[in-house]
C-alpha cells in the first residue's frame, strides 16, 4: 500500500473534512523549492509550505548546522537553565528586531506565541494593578488555533462549536484607504467605553484572509491612538516576519513601533517548530518584584530548544545575506511585473503585491474552502506547481531561493489555469 493509502487507516489531518477529502498525497521528499511526491511527480512550493521554509527546503547549510548542534546538546528545561544557541539568538534578534524591543521569550508555534503575547499584556496591566480585560482586533484577521488565539481572530472559519468560550473582544475594520476617520472614532469609542489591555494586529498584510494589505501610515495612525491611551500593541508578525514584506519585520515601514511581537514560521525556516513572543524592556519590568506571583508563569516544555534555536539562528545569517536580500529584490520586482501583465485577464478582479508575496483576486465566488478552489489546486498540481488559493484568492510566497525558472514557470502556470477556467 502506498502512503496516501495507509495515512487513511489511523490519521487525522488538521484543516480536513474528511468524508469530502479522503486523500492526502504522500510527499517523500523536499529540497530547495521542489516537493517529490511517492509517484515521483515533482512540484514547485510557491507558498513555501506556509510560509516557512523561506530559504529552500534542506537548506545545507542550516541543516549542517543544527546537525552539529544535535550532536552538543538536545534539549535542556529552560525554566533553570540557559545555553548558548538561546543567548545568541536573543542577541541576533535584538539587533535586527525594531529598537524598542529588548526581551525574548520562547514559545513552540505562531498560536502560542500569540497566547503569550496576550498573557503578558493582561498582566502587565494586573501587575500595575488594573483591571483590563478586552482586546481589540481586525475584523478579519488570524491569529491561531488556540483558545486566546481564536478568540482575536476574527476570521471564525468554522468557530461555531467554540464561540459561547472565546474572550471579550472589539473589533475595528481594517484601514482601506478611505476609512481612517470612521476607525479612529471607533476606536476611541471602544477605549473609552472598556478596559482595553490591548490591540493586536497582523501588520500590513493579513495572511489567512487573502493576503490583503493595508498602508503603513494608515496602521501607523490605529497604533498612535492606542500609544497615547496606554492601549499596548501586539504585532503578529508570524507571518511576515523575517523578510516576507521586503523588509526584515513588516513593523520596520511603520513609524509606532509595537510593544509586543510574535514571530514563528520563518523563524526557523521550516526545519523545526518554534516561536518568540519579544517585548519592551517596560513591559518586562512591570513583572519584576519581591512577589513571586508577579513573575510570567507562563512555560512550555520545549522553550527555547536548542537545536530550533540553531536553526533560527542559521537561518538569520542567511537572511542578512547580500544574496538572499537580492532575491528578495528579484522576487518582488518580478511579482510587480507578472501582476502587472495579468491584472487585466477576463478572470481576474485585482491583483496587489507587498514584498515577495503576490495575491490575484478572481472576479468568480470560490467560497473558501469551495468546489473552484479545489478544482484550482488540482489544476495547479497538474502543472507541477502547489499552490493553495485563499477562497477567491490566488498568491505565492516563494522561498528566497527560487530559481527565476521556477518563478517563471509558476507565472505561466497560474496563467495557463486561469485561461482555462
Ligand atoms: C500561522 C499564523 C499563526 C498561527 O501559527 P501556528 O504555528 O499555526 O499556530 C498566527 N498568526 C499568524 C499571522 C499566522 O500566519
């Protein structure tokens, strides 16, 4: 029996209704941008496997080096001890992470990170001793699976059996151009009429919701009324963190600078889950104290892990590479192009580029996880190209390493499909 037909028999996949979509192709191989499925078909991973593996899959030279570190030391509680892969993490973070931040706490994964980034910030109010206990958010951003995570995200795809268990949350629309004045009065209403801990946002771009952006000065004018009402910031920069906006962190193009930021997926480059929730020295001083209590105890079992530390590490090297800054370069300059070429087929409502990411809006209702959408992904595979479209949304999010063949080959694939539809 082949994988595909063995994984039926005792798994459970995440994001799957399995009656509708029993099968799940069995992947035996990845290296740079290329999957080799068990038939041997090969595919172009223009989405980077969400997002992660930004400097090819195996990179060799990160895989050398978390080799090496394998060998040294596995993995060590981090509650009573420090070693050297975190140490130098935190210092290689804090050079490239916006100024403001100057602390660094582990989590395992883009929800957690998320948890903690919300935990901090309703203690860090409960420390000074005051009582806040709302968040604001965007209507449609992602912010994870688990309970705090979910509760933020208010792109409730499927909340429906959780929602009577979320946490309080207000909401404001995402900057369009033209609503600046509406959401500035709203949030204003919003913190004058609750407790606001504080606003947590996915900058200038959203992923999950069809990678739509917004423009800097637009979230720059939301991040200023939350500074000057003592709302703290929370950046989820887990999708874009580590180069994807063209910059190192999407935060870097806005002026107000976030208090607290969540990063995983690049982070570690696909090799190994882990993720950082970073702050301001003022928000780790307000649980300094004689009071035990008043300490973050907030822990999971695998913080700081020092072989995912390794690979983090590994992978930041890369990332201020003068080669990986100019493919960045290439990538965006080329998606500029193609989207320019391809904005004006029948098919196609709008396009929009920010970084190495672009996203094609069809003027068909694919539904988000629809018939068409299904029918996309087929066809893309067919081509050699995995593409995973958004509902109504196709985009790429090449890994840095992509050949310019490779990137060709997926424009003229996402053309060819579209001319087929
Ligand atoms: C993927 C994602 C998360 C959740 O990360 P997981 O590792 O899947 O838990 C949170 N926020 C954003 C912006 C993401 O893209």
């Amino acid at each position: 029996m082949n994988l595909q037909e063995r994984d039926k028999k005792h798994l459970w996949h995440p994001l799957k209704q399995h009656q509708t979509h029993p099968n799940s192709l069995g992947i035996v191989k990845a290296k740079g941008c290329i999957l080799t499925d068990e038939h041997g078909n090969e595919y172009i991973d223009a989405i980077s496997s969400w997002y992660t593996c930004m400097f090819g899959h195996c990179n060799d030279y990160i895989t050398s080096r978390v080799y090496e570190q394998m060998k040294t030391l596995d993995q060590i509680m981090f509650s009573d001890f420090t070693h050297e892969p975190a140490v130098k993490l935190s210092e290689e973070l804090i050079k490239i992470l916006p100024k403001n931040q100057n602390r660094i706490f582990f989590n395992d994964n883009g929800s957690t990170a998320v948890e903690a980034g919300i935990k901090m910030a309703l203690q860090y109010y409960f420390n000074k001793g005051e009582k806040r206990n709302t968040f604001i958010a965007f209507e449609d951003g992602f912010h994870g699976d688990t309970f705090g995570a979910m509760s933020v995200s208010g792109l409730s795809v499927y909340n429906g059996p959780f929602e009577d268990f979320l946490m309080d949350i207000q909401r404001i629309p995402v900057p369009n151009g033209e609503n600046n004045e509406t959401i500035a009065q709203k949030l204003q209403q919003i913190i004058s009429e609750h407790n606001v801990a504080g606003f947590i946002y996915e900058p200038l771009v959203q992923g999950a919701a069809g990678m739509k952006i917004h423009k800097a000065e637009d979230l720059n004018s939301i991040l200023a009324i939350c500074k000057e009402n003592d709302v703290l910031t929370i950046a989820d920069e887990v999708m874009t963190g580590f180069g994807k906006t063209g910059n190192h962190f999407a935060s870097d193009e806005v002026a107000t600078k976030p208090d607290i930021i969540c990063l995983s997926k690049a982070l570690t480059a696909g090799l190994v889950p882990m993720s950082i929730t970073s702050c301001t020295e003022e928000i780790y001083r307000a649980f300094l104290d004689n009071d035990i209590a008043k300490g973050f105890f907030h822990c999971h079992t695998y913080s700081a892990n020092p072989i995912a530390c390794s690979a983090a590490l590994a992978s930041i090297e890369l990332l201020q590479t003068k080669e990986i800054q100019d493919n960045i370069q290439f990538i965006q300059n080329s998606n500029i192009s193609f989207s320019e070429k391809i904005e004006n087929h029948p098919k196609v409502n709008s396009t929009r580029c920010k970084g190495v990411i672009l996203a094609i809006d069809l003027n068909t209702n694919a539904g988000r996880y629809g018939t068409l959408r299904d029918q996309l992904l087929k066809s893309f595979m067919d081509e050699g190209v995995f593409l995973r479209p958004l509902g109504n949304t196709i985009y790429i999010q090449p890994p840095y390493v992509i050949t310019k063949e490779q990137l060709e080959k997926t424009y003229t694939t996402i053309e060819k499909v579209l001319d087929s539809l």
